[in-house]
C-alpha cells in the first residue's frame, strides 16, 4: 500500500506518472462533486454532460450507473465509510469523501473487479490531493472492501427486531424518516415497505406521453421503438437514454412525462360537471407537463387553459411547454393569483411538495429533503388549495395532486379543506379506471412497487 509513497521520498525528482479516470468515471465523479458542490440534479447534469463530452455506448451507460447508483445510496456509503475510517464523514475533505462514495459504489454494488474500483480511486486521489491521502484512501477502500454489502448490513444496521423500520431504511439507503413516512402512507399494507423502498433504488424506465390529437400511443411507440403503457391511453416506455434527440418530441407530438402524471392531468377531464366546461385553470403549472396535456385535452372540445407559475425560469418552461396551443400563461402567485372568483370550471393544484414519490428519478432528493420540509409545504399546499377552490365555480371540479404519499401533505391537506370550505369529495378512483391497487378511497395514491408510476396521490373535490 505505501510502496508508491516510499520510492517517491526515496526519489523526489522523480514524479510519479499518474492514470486519471477513464471517461465514465471521471464524469460520474464530476457530477458527484457538482450535486454537493453546487446542488446540481444529477439527472440534469448527467445528461448534459454526456452530451458536451460525446460519452456514449458502453462508457454512457457506466457514468450513468455510478453516478445515479451512488446518489441513491449515499447514505448507506457514508455509514460504511465512516465505519472504515474511524470517522464521520463531516471530517473527510468533501472531495474525498466523493472519491470514496465512487469507490465504495463499485466495490458494494458493481461487478467491477475490486483491484480496478480501488486503483483507479485511489489514483484519482494522488492527483487531486497526495500520496498521503491516496493512502488513506487506498486503506479505506481495502478495509470496504473485504466484506459484501449484506455484511456490512448487519454491523451497522439497526436491529430488524427492535427497529424494523430503521432496519428496512437502512439496507435499502433512505433515511429512517422517509421510511417510516411511506410506512404510514402505507398503512395495513406497510409490509410493503421493503418492497416500496427497493423499488426507489432501481432504474426506472423513461416514460413519454403522446399528446392527443397529435399522435397515438401506438404510432409513438412504433417511432421511438417504445412499449405502449399499462394504464394512461397516451404512455408509452422506454427502456433508458435520453430521449431529446427523439424526432417526436422535437416536433411536438410528444413530451416526457411520467404515467403518473398523465393519468392526473387526464383525471381532471374526467368527472362530469354541470354548466359550462370551457374554462380551466392550472394553478401550479411549472415546469408545464400537465399544462400541456390539459391544453392537448381540451383543444378537442374547445377548452381553454390558464397556466399559474410565479418562477420566472418555470413560467418559461410553461410556455416552451405549450407552444401551439392557447394557453395563457401568468407569472403569479397562486395563492393571490388576481383572477376572478368563481371563474373556472376545472382547477388542477398539482402543489409543491417533498417530491417522495420521484426518489427514483431524482437520485439526490431522499438526501436533501428533511422532515422539518414538511411543515412548510403542507401549509403552502393548504393555502394554493384554499385559492383553487375559491377561483372555482359552484359544481366545478378541483383535482388535488402530490408528488408525495406523505399524510401531511395527502389526506392531512384534503381533510383540512373538507371541514374548512364548501367542498365535497368525489371518489377519485372512478377517474383511475383500469388502475388497480389504489388505496380505499376516496382519493388515490399510486406506487412506483404496484404501479410503475411515481407515488402521485390524487383527490378530487366539488365546489357547492
């Protein structure tokens, strides 16, 4: 291990010759550094740079896999890391510690070959530090890895007989909050939780939505080689790469977009109403997804979309979102949004929230987000429904949307607007027809274990 170090003292005017990282690696470390660094999202930044670089095939696909893989599992690195350096990780320089989280990733939960995970880590770190702390590198990774990751597991876990939740968190690398907040989410079903976890830590396939009346799904899928979808009439799937090269996205006959949401956006189109039906609003439109399947949804019918977003980048999303379609967009707050009361027909409030149900698709976030979040969304979720309903005329319809199986920010906030305005709520599992699995009503929360989907919940509500 110090022999590198040793005939360097030996021969100072002698550098050694050292190997940088081989393109996918050194673009999974530098996305690493610029999620901590920088709080960049990995699955922005990944893409990008594949791109600037011309990393495709073979090397596109390892980048992808350690970069996204040792997002996912941070946590559960830095315990083990921490153990074999006989430190906590708050005291390793923080591009260390990145060098070890890439190591330790290979060597955990890759078939690279241990010597390769180790040397290539621990040149890295002579070029960016020393021979010193390419030692201690070197000792840290050889002491990970001398043991599998179940192993590991069972030093430093908490006891699946005392803790069981901790225990699940643990060896499926969330934070015990998180865990136990789907646990809750899940209810009488929380044996599931294991099962809802793992799933976070897999690939997901990327999904499309063809947009109606521009195209079907059938024709989509047979122009991108894609699987027409389980449940939304528009999905279709994609096994990986990045999809914006796709010449049906180019041209606006489709958009990425998770099942999930489609099957939101669509559910708002669904319940029958009394009266008119032409106005309808999306409160919280960023980044324009949803917007732009509301928009495609109603053309047929001659509906008209008012999009909400306050951020000016999102607004600007919005209406990259929505080009060819009436849509106005306006740059304001949805809690105060200065539209006349009791003037549309159908409101969507897909809200801020934790994003808990996209864990999969953004690596990073189970790390960033806290539970102290919580509160704070739950009350601005609150007060953009209060604004939706209000800006809803009597018989319309409200859809409440989440990213998050949360209860305080799910059926906490659906309650809070049931006992405080003239609501009532519509069972919401009739507008999911074909989606088994989707809770007792009324609302409906969907799992990426059961579904496939991000945990998107859902609830419907009728203005009186």
């Amino acid at each position: 291990m110090n022999k590198p170090q040793n005939r360097s003292q030996h021969n100072p005017r002698r550098p050694q010759r050292r190997t940088p990282l081989d393109p996918a690696r050194q673009a999974a470390f530098d996305v690493l550094r610029a999620v901590s660094e920088r709080d960049a999202y990995a699955n922005l930044a990944l893409p990008a740079l594949l791109r600037e670089r011309g990393i495709t095939g073979r090397d596109a696909a390892f980048a992808t896999e350690l970069t996204y893989g040792t997002c996912r599992v941070i946590g559960l690195l830095d315990a083990i890391i921490a153990w074999a350096a006989n430190r906590p990780v708050e005291q390793i320089d923080p591009v260390l510690l990145e060098l070890l989280r890439l190591g330790a990733y290979q060597l955990l939960r890759t078939r690279v070959e241990k010597h390769a995970a180790v040397d290539t880590t621990v040149e890295q770190a002579a070029i960016e530090f020393d021979s010193a702390r390419a030692g201690f590198v070197n000792g840290v990774l050889r002491t990970i890895s001398a043991r599998d990751e179940d192993s590991w597991a069972a030093e430093l876990a908490p006891p699946a007989e005392t803790d069981p939740v901790g225990h699940i968190a643990f060896v499926n690398a969330h934070p015990r909050w998180i865990a136990q907040a789907f646990s809750d989410a899940l209810g009488a079903e929380a044996g599931q939780l294991a099962a809802l976890l793992a799933s976070d830590n897999e690939r997901p396939l990327v999904h499309l939505a063809a947009r109606p009346g521009a195209m079907t799904a059938d024709k989509l899928a047979g122009a991108v080689e894609g699987t027409v979808g389980r449940y939304s009439p528009y999905a279709v799937y994609l096994p990986g790469g990045d999809p914006g090269g796709l010449a049906p996205l180019r041209d606006g006959l489709a958009q990425v977009q998770d099942e999930g949401s489609q099957l939101v956006a669509r559910a708002l189109t669904l319940e029958p109403i009394d009266g008119g039906d032409m106005r309808w609003l999306d409160l919280c439109a960023g980044p324009g997804g949803k917007t732009a399947m509301l928009a495609a949804i109603g053309a047929a019918s001659g509906a008209r979309v008012t999009a909400v977003e306050p951020a000016a980048h999102r607004a600007e999303l919005v209406e990259r979102s929505v080009r060819g379609y009436d849509v106005e967009v306006l740059r304001v707050d949805g809690r105060d949004p200065g539209l006349a009361p009791a003037s549309f027909d159908r409101v969507l409030v897909d809200a801020p929230c934790t994003g808990l149900g996209a864990l999969r698709r953004r690596p990073e976030a189970r790390w960033r987000r806290q539970a102290a979040d919580v509160p704070g969304l739950a009350k601005l979720q609150k007060e953009l429904l209060a604004s939706a309903i209000a800006l809803t005329r009597p018989g319309g319809l409200v859809l409440y949307a989440t990213c998050s199986p949360h209860l305080a920010e799910t059926v906490g906030v659906i309650a809070d607007a049931v006992r405080r305005h003239p609501v009532r709520a519509i069972d919401t599992r009739s507008l999911f027809e074909g989606v088994a699995d989707v809770g007792a009503g009324p609302h409906v929360q969907l799992w990426p274990h059961r579904h496939g989907t991000d945990a998107m919940f859902a609830a419907a509500l009728q203005v009186r």
